[in-house]
C-alpha cells in the first residue's frame, strides 16, 4: 500500500511537472517586452541601425536588430521617431555629495559635509542624486570616493536591492591619499575629519593595506589622488596599489594633475587617469600604449565662467573669468591632444554641486559638451559614455552596448544623438535592467 500510494504521488507530480512546463512554455511571450522605434544607435559599429526592435526578457536583452519579428503576446513599448542607445555611463561621480556655491569652494564644503553629515545621512542625499542621474539616462556610474565611510557601499546595495531608485553602482570607498588627503587647511583637532573621508598612506605597506581595507569593506574599485598641491603619492606606493589590485582583477581610477602625478599614474599602469587638465606627451603616449583611459571631467566654457567667488569684488571677478576660461581652453586642448595620441576617453563628470535648478543628471550631462568643443565627434563622445565606460569598469559583458544578453539598460532620445550630441541631455526615455524608469515619449511626461 506503501508503495502504492507512493507510485501515485510520482504520477501526480509528473502530472503537475508537465502542466507547469507547458504553462510555462505557453505564458512566456507575455513575459517579453518590445521597445521599438525609428533609429537605434550601435555604438560599437559606430552606425545608426534604422527600425530597431529590442526584444527584452526579464533583465536582458533576448535580441535586437532591425525589423525583428515582434513575438506574439509580447508587450510593445513604441517609441515612434525616437533613437535608442544603450544607457549612459558615468564613470567618475560622487553621489554623497552635494556641494553648495554660497559656502565658498571645495575646502568649506568638503568640512560642513564631513563633520556634519553622518555616512548615512550622505547616502540618502546620494539617493536623490542616484535617482535624478537614472532619470537623465544615466543607469551606471563609477563612483570614485566623497562618500564618507563606506556610505557609497550603503547606497549601493540599497539600490541593487529596490529599496531605492538608482543607476548601477560601481564602488571606490574611501580614496587612497597623501596626508590630509584632499581637505584645505584644518586645526590639529579637526584633522581626525581626514579620515572619514580618505585613507592615508606614506609607505608601501600603507598602500597595501589600505588597498585590502577598501576590498573588506566592499570596494569594487580603488580611488587613489596621486596628488594634491605639493603632496604626491610615490611610484613606488603607486606601483604596489596597482598591484594589490590588479591580483584581485579589480582596477584602480588615479585622480592626477600635471606632469608628475600623471607621469607616476601612468608608470604605475592604473586603468584611467582622472582630469589630467595638465599632461605632457609622452605621458599621453604611454597612456595609449598602455591602454590607459582618460576620464576629462570637463564642463561647457559658460558654466566655468558664470562660477564667480561669493562677495567678489568686480575686479576679483573679472580675474576669476579670465583664469576660468584660460583653464577652458588649455584643457580643451589636452583633450584634442590625447585623442590625437590615441588615448581612449571614459565620459566622467566629477559633478559634485548643485548647479541651479538642475537636476544632478542634468548637469552631468553637460559634459558631452565640452567633448565636442575639444573636436571629439558625435561618435567618439557616444562610445566614450557607453562601451568604454563598460570597459574601464569591467562590465562589457553586462552593459555598454544593445546586444542580446546583455542588460536592458536603453534610453531613447527625440533626436539622433550621432548629430548632435546636445541630444544626450535630453534623455526622454530610460530602461533599466527591463524596467521603464521614464518614458515621456509614448506617455505623457509626470512631471
Ligand atoms: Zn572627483
């Protein structure tokens, strides 16, 4: 009787086994979504792709090519006129902080920030940042340190596990620094602020430990500023961040300014060097060799110049214009030189203001900008905010380009991006990982 019943039990579950399998068969075109629309930009071709249809399933991305067979069952989202890409990458923010104009520069906001603003209090403000970046297209950025500590992890898992809005986040915890790191002058007392926001090294050993503490506490990445004022990360410090970080297959983003510091980043062989608004050519050359990316955190000339110093008097202004747009123009022409030298760009925007009334992914963008005022074409600024970025942090697998098997992170605009690249400040449509975050194409706008 036993066995009986036990044989009856096996044909019920086979029963059910089958039923289940075919329900499973038989619903699976509902699971699947379509975006179509009138253009899709592949960026690795560096080609515009006329009626492209993106077939989503879950997360991913099934197929996607143009004039594709819509499955049957499947939901359509038509964008109608619009051009996909894949979603923007920033590879160089920092999300935990918000720095106001009014207080006076980078030295008084970077205090206020740090002694009054707990971890946790940075992380939710780096929710809003997150989420206003998501919503401009923005659906990865690397973010590089300024998140006290370990606050960029928080926000990180918070997003990853739908508790909040956000791009995908890649993770520096604190920067590696010379002493004081990148804080202004303080009082003895106050110098115990230094280490909520960087970890200090003077050895080799510093560097090495300092570079394993980062990984226990959930970096997926390394920040190192090579240098600040008169103080310089050593070579040979560089070369053993390097290497402690590379053993684990992790990369390392140098923030560097100047022959010196660009010229050890380089030697050390991080992955990108950081700004480089001053960098000689055989550092570039080398770069280029080396296939070291440079992230040119670069604005349009109007938003450096329109910066004036609270309580400046109009002489004091008039100096600060014409530095700023000295400043404009020479890192205008680094940039033209690196590209020239055939060293490849990862778009980063280092915003860390609020800049007026836009959102933070509204003035991140502005950066594409400036890469077309330093002649880099529609095409090369495209591939420097999708592909390259996916390479400098090691996810071309997952996410940079619209291909099947990656994740559906797609934006559309109204215009073709590959003629003007302003379009890419007006994201009009935004998928992450299958989910519509925006669409104010085939919907009207919320807001
Ligand atoms: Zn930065």
């Amino acid at each position: 009787m036993h066995s009986a019943r036990r044989g009856t039990v096996a044909v019920l579950l086979l029963v059910f086994a089958n039923q289940l399998l075919s329900q499973t068969t038989k619903g699976a075109d509902a699971h699947l979504v379509v975006v179509r629309a009138a253009k899709m930009l592949d960026v690795k071709a560096g080609k515009v792709v006329a009626n492209p249809v993106v077939v989503i399933e879950g997360e991913r991305i099934k197929e996607a090519g143009p004039g594709l067979t819509v499955p049957a069952g499947a939901k359509v989202i038509d964008l109608g006129g619009a051009t996909l890409m894949p979603g923007l990458i920033d590879a160089h923010t920092h999300l935990l902080q918000n720095y106001d104009f009014a207080l006076g520069g980078d030295d008084n906001n970077m205090v206020l920030t740090v002694a009054q603003m707990s971890p946790a209090e940075r992380a939710l403000l780096g929710a809003k940042m997150g989420r206003e970046d998501l919503e401009a297209g923005i659906t990865t950025v690397r973010d590089v340190g300024n998140s006290g500590i370990n606050g960029d992890v928080a926000l990180r898992r918070a997003i990853s596990r739908g508790w909040v809005s956000g791009p995908r986040i890649v993770a520096c915890t604190r920067a590696l620094a010379a002493a004081g790191g990148q804080f202004g002058k303080l009082q003895h007392a106050a110098q115990a602020l230094v280490k909520q926001e960087y970890v200090e090294i003077a050895t080799v050993d510093d560097a090495r430990r300092a570079v394993q503490r980062a990984f226990y506490d959930g970096a997926d990445c390394i920040k190192v500023i090579v240098n600040t004022g008169p103080r310089v990360v050593s070579l040979e410090e560089m070369k053993a961040i390097v290497e402690e970080a590379h053993r684990v297959h992790k990369k390392v983003a140098a923030h560097a300014i100047g022959d010196e510091a660009t010229r050890i980043a380089a030697e050390a062989g991080v992955d990108s060097i950081e700004h480089a608004y001053i960098v000689p050519d055989d550092v570039l050359k080398a770069m280029a060799s080396k296939k070291i990316f440079m992230v040119p955190t670069d604005y349009p000339e109007e938003i450096y110049t329109g910066f004036t110093p609270p309580g400046a008097t109009p002489e004091e202004r008039k100096e600060t214009e014409a530095a700023m747009k000295q400043f404009v123009q020479g890192s205008r022409e680094r940039l033209k030189r690196a590209v020239a030298a055939g060293v490849r760009i990862a778009a980063g925007s280092d915003e860390y203001y609020q800049m007026g009334k836009r959102t933070r992914g509204e003035s991140s963008t502005l950066i594409y900008e400036a890469y077309r005022d330093s002649g880099m074409t529609p095409w090369q600024i495209i591939q420097a905010a999708t592909m390259n970025g996916a390479e400098l942090l090691d996810w071309q697998d997952r996410i940079g380009s619209i291909e099947a098997g990656k994740l559906a992170d797609i934006v559309a605009t109204s215009g073709d991006p590959s003629q003007d690249v302003r379009e890419l400040e007006k994201v009009k449509f935004v998928m992450k990982g299958g989910d519509v975050v925006r669409n104010d194409l085939s919907e009207p706008p919320n807001r």
